[in-house]
C-alpha cells in the first residue's frame, strides 16, 4: 500500500529527498531585456570537465529533478562533465512574470544564459530536454544548430496532437488544471510513470518503494509555495501547448545540427506525451534510414531519466562520446 501523504512528511528520508549536491557554480542572471523582461532565471553549474552538458526540464519541475544525472555526471564524474540545469521561467527559483510564455522565448533565456556561463563555442554542448524541454531544445536547436555537440530529446514533441480521442484528450487537458487535494495530485501524477517501477523497491533504499520515493519528491515541490505556483504552471503549460515545429523546420533542424548527433528517447506507455509523437518526430527528423538514433522503452512512462537511469547513463555517454569523436 503507498504511504499517504501524512506518512511521507513524517519518513525520516524526507527531508533530503533533494540530494545534497554541492554546484561549482551557482546564481542568477537577468534576461529578456527587451523582451519583456528582464527577469532573473536561477542556475548552477556542477562538475568542472570539458564536456558541457545543458539539461532542460519540462513543465512543472525544477532544476533539481535532474538530481541522478547530476550526481552521476557532475559529481561522480565531476573532472569529465560540467553540467548546467536550471529553472525555466515560472519555476522555482526563478522568477516569475505573468506575460505570455512560448518555447522559443524560453529557448532565448537559455541562449543568453549560455552566453552568461561562456558556454559559446562551437558544438560545444550536449543539450538534453524532457517533454517541454525538449520543446525547448528544438528551439534552442534551430537558433543556434552550430553549437550542438549533440541534441537528447526525451519524451517529448513537435507539436501536442491528439492521439486518444477527442473526449478523452479534453478530459486530460481539463483535469490538469482542476484543484485537487493533495493525496489525489499525487496519485495523478504517478499515473505518469510505469506502474512496474513505482511498485519496485526504492532505489536509493530509504523509502518502501520508488513510488513513496516519487511522491515524497513531488511532495516537496509542491510544499514549496513560492517556487511552485499555480499561475507559473499555467503560464508554463501555454508555452508547451502552443509549441509546433513543422516538418520542414525540423528537417532544417536535423540538417544544420547533424543527423548523427540527434536522439530520441520515449515510452511506450507514456500518457502525458503519448508515444505516437515520437513516432512523428523521428519521422519529420528524417528518420532512422537517415541516421537519428530512437530508443524505444517498452512499458515505461515520461520520466525515463528516472525510471531507466542506468540506461539512460549508459545511452547518453554513448552519444556523448560517438559525437566528441566527429
């Protein structure tokens, strides 16, 4: 049976189910000026190597969801990889304007941001994005294709269609957005994941399952009332909603970045970003026959950093290094 919601504030491993991950770097940088800004986005740089990795988180989430790949990148091989995550506007520590969000405003943030850091030479980094932000790496991808060392793009798509049936797609667009009790967010939020891993005993063994584990980090999130809120996500899910990328705009995309150097990665049991999409993004990148790399996870959800972190080591530093070589 899953802990409630009481008995995950009271585990003992609550309180650092944020790992405690010391950043090389840390602050904030104001951006948009001109753009409707300019606002603050907070970031921190892990690892002091000379692979340069840029992950992108999606909708809702902060910065520290890329905790695993952090520690496995940044920290246990800190003298490798330098890795950048951060908080998209409208999350965490980042601020928080109410304007109209896009994906292609987001992606200018980050290009400023990397001008910030010095990150600008030439396919010099390895950009990562899961399901808005992957959204937000195709942008960043076509704006700037010259710096892609190599372009991850996880559970995500070009553009939101409808793939369930209209009455069930407006049932689940609806339900995101209807106030919940926090039990019943939490149960929802789980249907996100595979069933399989969640009932599997915690992985980092101080919960019963990685489902208590899940929950206790979806828990602290929504805990914190000034990082996560209702108008950021909103604002946020506009941006993810709205996104399209053309077929001919990813065969621009693919071209300029390098068929070779692209991957993509989803679950065949994703319900947020269903798994035709993948299907379609592939297809409009040109395709396997081309030369994009697909990774299939038979059975597994959206958040496959999480429920297939071995893998997903394993599958990144092999594209890591067969596009260091080119």
């Amino acid at each position: 049976m899953p802990l409630t919601f009481a008995e995950i504030v009271e585990h003992p491993a609550f309180e650092h189910v944020i790992y405690e991950l010391s950043p090389t770097k840390k602050g904030t940088l104001a951006v948009a000026k001109g753009r409707g800004g300019p606002f603050n986005i907070a970031y921190e740089i892990h690892g002091t190597g000379p692979i340069h990795l840029v992950w992108i988180m999606g909708l809702g989430a902060f910065k520290w969801y890329w905790q695993r790949q952090t520690k496995d990148f940044g920290h246990d091989q800190n003298g490798k990889y330098s890795c950048l995550i951060f908080d998209n506007r409208g999350m965490g520590e980042s601020d928080k304007p109410v304007m109209r969000y896009s994906t292609f405003e987001m992606a200018k943030d980050i290009l400023e941001l990397l001008e910030h850091v010095g990150w600008t030479s030439s396919r010099q980094i390895h950009l990562v994005g899961i399901s808005m932000g992957g959204m937000i790496a195709q942008e960043l991808a076509l704006l700037e294709p010259e710096r892609i060392a190599s372009l991850t793009l996880l559970s995500t798509a070009a553009e939101l269609i409808n793939t369930i049936g209209y009455i069930a797609h407006l049932r689940e667009r609806i339900n995101i957005l209807i106030p919940k009790s926090i039990d019943k967010q939490i149960a929802e939020i789980k249907t996100r994941v595979s069933s399989t891993w969640l009932a599997e005993p915690d992985s980092d063994g101080e919960f019963p399952t990685n489902g208590d584990r899940f929950a206790a980090q979806e828990l602290k999130k929504r805990m914190d009332i000034k990082g996560f809120t209702r108008t950021g996500f909103i604002l946020q899910a506009i941006a993810a909603a709205y996104h399209k990328k053309t077929p001919k705009q990813l065969q621009e995309l693919a071209e300029r970045v390098g068929r070779e150097r692209i991957q993509v990665m989803h679950g065949t049991a994703d319900n947020l970003i269903t798994f035709p999409h993948a299907e379609i993004l592939v297809q409009n990148l040109g395709g396997e026959e081309a030369g994009i790399t697909k990774h299939i996870f038979e059975g597994r959800g959206h958040y496959l950093p999480l429920e297939e972190r071995k893998e997903f080591k394993r599958l990144m530093e092999g594209m890591i290094e067969k596009t260091e070589a080119l």
